[in-house]
C-alpha cells in the first residue's frame, strides 16, 4: 500500500479586518501591531459628558492644542502591543535579577568609595518618588490621550517607570545592606533638601497639566531628556572610575529602557510638528516655557555630583537635547 501526500494551498478571502484594509489597503496582509491599535478609539454613542468636565466628551480631541487628522498616526516604531511588550520586559527582568544577584552576592556595591556611595544615597534614590510622578503624568496619558497607539504605549510607559521606581529602591537596599532607613532618608532628601526642591516643585507642577500632549513633551522628552542621560550615563561613567561597577550592573535596565523609549517619544512628537505649522509652533511655545525650567532643576545635581565638571557635562546633555529636538524640527536651544 502507498500513501500519497498532497498539500493543497488555500487563499483566504479576506487578510485582515475591514477597517484595517481600509487603512494599508486592499490585499495586504495586516501585522499584528496594527490590528491590536488601530480604530480602537471610540467616538461615538457615549453615554454621558464627564460630570467634572461637562464641556467635553469622555474622549474628545479637545483635551490637547495640538492638532491632528488621525491621531492613530502617533504609532509606536517599537509595534509594541501586549505580548510582545511582556515577553521583552521580562526577558529584561531575567536579567536584572541575574544582575542584583550577582551584585549582592559578591558584595559590588561594597567596593564604592565612600563618597560615591553617600553621592548614591544623596543623588539616585530619591529618584523613586520622581519615578513615580512619572508613572503618574503618564497614566494620565493613557487616560485622557486619544488614539490607542498613543494611549496603550503610554500605559506600558507608566508601568517601566513603576518597574524603575522598584529597581531603584532595590538598589538603595542592596546599598545598605537591606536597610530601609535608607529610603527613608531618600524621601526626606526629596521633601526637603534644596538640592531637589526644583525638581519636586517641576514635578508637581507637571501632574496638573491638563494638555496630555503638553504633558508628553514635558515628562517623557523634556525631563527624561535631561534627567536620563544625568543619572544613567554620565553619573554611571563617573561611579566606574570609583568601583561601581555593582551601580553599572544593577541599572542596565534603565539605559536600556532610554534608548528604546527615546524612538516612541521622538517618533510622536515628530509626526505632531510634521502635521502643520501651528503645531510646530505650539510645542516650540512650550519648549520656551518648560525647558528652562528643567535645565535649571536638574543643575543642583550635577552641581553636588560632579563639582567643577558640572558646567561641562550640563552642555553635554544640553546638546544632545538640542540635538534630538533639531532633528524633530523643534528649536534645537532655548
């Protein structure tokens, strides 16, 4: 007896979704990034007006200046929808624990000279209570933004900076020999030092932006932009010189999460200035009244963290900002 196999090819009648088709067009095949953003927005047969804001709909393009056709084209270019977004942030977890673990086991952070260790406890840990003003602003993205690309990135947003918030409070703790006087003394650093009072005053201001996209520029390119680079890379560089190694290992994360968080906020504010010249004009008109500010916040840290170097790494930041800002069609110094 023989058995013969056969393979038959079937076409399927349709590839993806009619409202997806309408957008890629007609017999192209969908990915899956598209079909889990896009046309999610309701917009019609609400039941009711917000009782705290009757004026508007419960989504409503109004609650931002800027102006768009089709805010589904604030896309994320990571394509990050659920899956792929929690497969990648935990592979990421993988490794930070692997990380914490050999770090504390063979006793890194310990090999910090001293005053770089007090500048840990001083500069880096009261970075929590920041990280969760960010987690905040941008759950209030996710809550009052409009278009599900924008909104669900700015979600998974929210949750890195809780995640970041937990790496650096582990930190402290594996500072201080697991310790909890020491977030302590970080809480109180944030609520009452002079050295943070500008950045807590900057940070409190930003949470009662009601302008979600107002919020974006400030939180995730302004501050981020001047913060980030701070804290995870040239502060990083300067603890390598005093055995902090261990501070290199357990913060991996954060300098990985920058550099990929960096393509969705540039990619959206992009596709905003793109759109029209008032837009361009709006966010530059913010940029005049935030970034001072923020410059001007984060320059008691670099001052307490690097001493006569401060001035010099300051315009570092600065001109990677201003660059970042140039290429995005923004003014590239304020």
């Amino acid at each position: 007896m023989t058995v013969e196999i056969k393979t038959a090819h079937i076409e399927p009648l349709r590839l993806t979704f009619d409202h997806i088709e309408a957008r890629i067009g007609k017999g192209r095949a969908a990915t899956r990034y598209q079909e889990a953003v896009h046309d999610l927005q309701m917009t019609t047969n609400f039941h009711y007006r917000p009782t705290w804001e009757p004026g508007m709909d419960l989504f409503d393009r109004r609650r931002t200046a800027v102006v768009l056709a089709d805010f589904d084209q604030l896309i994320d270019p990571r394509q990050y929808y659920y899956a792929p977004y929690t497969i990648q942030r935990a592979r990421q977890q993988e490794l930070s624990d692997a990380n914490f673990g050999l770090v504390e086991k063979r006793g890194l952070l310990g090999a910090l000279a001293p005053e770089w260790a007090q500048k840990i406890r001083h500069l880096i840990v009261p970075l929590r209570h920041l990280e969760w003003g960010a987690n905040t602003n941008n759950a209030f993205l996710s809550a009052y933004g409009y278009g599900a690309p924008f909104t669900s990135a700015a979600l998974m947003q929210a949750m890195d900076r809780l995640g970041m918030a937990q790496y650096i409070t582990r930190l402290a703790l594996a500072l201080d020999g697991q310790n909890a006087e020491v977030l302590d003394r970080g809480k109180q650093l944030w609520l009452a030092d002079p050295v943070w009072q500008p950045l807590r005053h900057l940070v409190e201001d930003s949470m009662v932006v009601k302008d979600w996209f107002e919020l974006h520029v400030v939180q995730n390119l302004l501050l981020d932009g001047q913060l980030a680079p701070f804290a995870w890379t040239h502060f990083d560089a300067a603890l390598t010189a005093h055995g902090g190694v261990g501070f290199t290992l357990v913060t991996q994360f954060m300098r990985d999460w920058y550099a990929e968080s960096t393509r969705w906020v540039d990619a959206t504010v992009q596709v905003a200035v793109s759109e029209s010249p008032a837009n361009q004009a709006l966010i530059n008109g913010w940029l005049g009244q935030w970034l001072p500010r923020v410059r001007a916040a984060v320059a008691p840290l670099l001052a307490v963290a690097f001493a006569e170097h401060a001035s010099a790494i300051a315009q570092q930041i600065a001109d990677e900002l201003a660059g970042r800002l140039a290429r995005l069609g923004l003014v590239g110094e304020v």
